[in-house]
C-alpha cells in the first residue's frame, strides 16, 4: 500500500513536472495543439488540468515515472561523486601549496 501511494505521488510530481514544460514551450506555432486546447476550453475544462490528469495516467500506466525516478537518482548520485572528487583535488591542491610553503 505504502509503494502504491509513494508511486502516485511520483506520478504526479513527474505530470506536474510535464505540464509545467509543456507550457513553458512556445506550442503557438502549431495549430494542431491551439484546436485540441480550443475544443478542451470549449468543453469547460482546462487544458492544464487535462494535461496533468493526462501524464499522471501515463506514467502510472507505463510505469516510466519509476525510470525517471531511478535515472534521477542516478544522476544526482553521480554529480554528488564529481563534485566531490573535484573538491578533494582542490584541497589537496592548497594542502600541498601550503607544505610547499612551509619548507
């Protein structure tokens, strides 16, 4: 019960996460999605919120919020590796400066 409830919730920062790109890019350009959000306003809904309730079942269908979840981490992971081994170098650097210095 408590992954099914931890996945929907993923889920939804992932739809969240998709509908604020979605609108963040300049779709103008294309009519095709202007007439699908016209028809959606003109049916009394809004088309951001059918978006979201459309990604949310996406991802709970297909599992890939679980992909995305295991990728970011990854990632994270990774950059928290280099970042690290980048500062040990550069203390490491000032330590051998500083010995230097004092010989």
């Amino acid at each position: 019960m408590k992954e099914f409830v931890f996945s929907v919730i993923w889920a939804a920062v992932c739809a969240w996460v998709c509908t604020q790109l979605l609108v963040w890019v300049d779709l103008t350009r294309f009519a095709f999605f202007l007439g699908i959000a016209n028809q959606i306003s003109q049916w009394g809904f809004s088309p951001k919120v059918v978006c979201f309730l459309f990604f949310a079942v996406l991802f709970l269908a297909t599992g890939t919020h679980k992909l995305l979840g295991t990728s970011l981490r990854i990632v994270i992971g990774w950059a928290g590796f280099i970042i690290s081994f980048i500062l040990i170098l550069i203390i490491c650097w000032y330590v051998v400066k500083w010995l230097i210095s004092c010989l």
